[in-house]
C-alpha cells in the first residue's frame, strides 16, 4: 500500500516554510498587540525590550563570530608538508 499525497499537503509545506522565517519576531509581534489590545502594558513594554535585547545580541555575536573568523583565516598556513613525499608544498597562492 503506497502512500496518498494529499493535494493540499504541497500548499500547507509552503505556508509553513514562508512563516519559518519569522519566527519570533511574528510571535512577539502578535504578543505585542494581543497585550495592548487587553490593557496589559507592562507585559507589551516586556516584550518589546526582550525583541530589541534579541536583536541587539544577535548582532553582537555575529560582529564578534564575524572578526574572529577574520583573525583565524589569518593564521592559516600557506605552506605544509604533503603526505606523499614529506617536502614542504605550497598550499594556496
């Protein structure tokens, strides 16, 4: 017995792979406003500031990951021995 694609199957994949990338900003997004539509303020401010601290730490970590890479491409070795005959080649241009 083989399995039967369902035909709306292929719509809903592409629905899910359109919200995958938003994610948590969506969700906080619609926290936002759920909570300032109910008056609760103070778990809107909440919200907002756990978005903006995300946000500013994302992009911390990507400056830091980022340099650190740079400084690691730095110390490569452009010259190693080889395995077949144990004289030193030249690796990269």
């Amino acid at each position: 017995m083989g399995l039967v694609q369902r035909k709306d199957s292929k719509s809903l994949e592409e629905a899910l792979a359109l919200l995958q990338g938003f994610g948590s900003d969506l969700l906080g997004g619609i926290s936002i406003i759920t909570f300032m539509v109910l008056g609760e303020y103070l778990a809107g401010s909440i919200i907002v500031i756990m978005l903006s601290g995300g946000e500013a730490l994302e992009s911390y970590s990507l400056r830091s990951a980022s340099s650190v890479l740079a400084a690691l491409a730095k110390r490569m070795p452009s010259i190693a021995p080889t395995p077949r005959n144990h004289e030193r080649e030249l690796l990269f241009g």
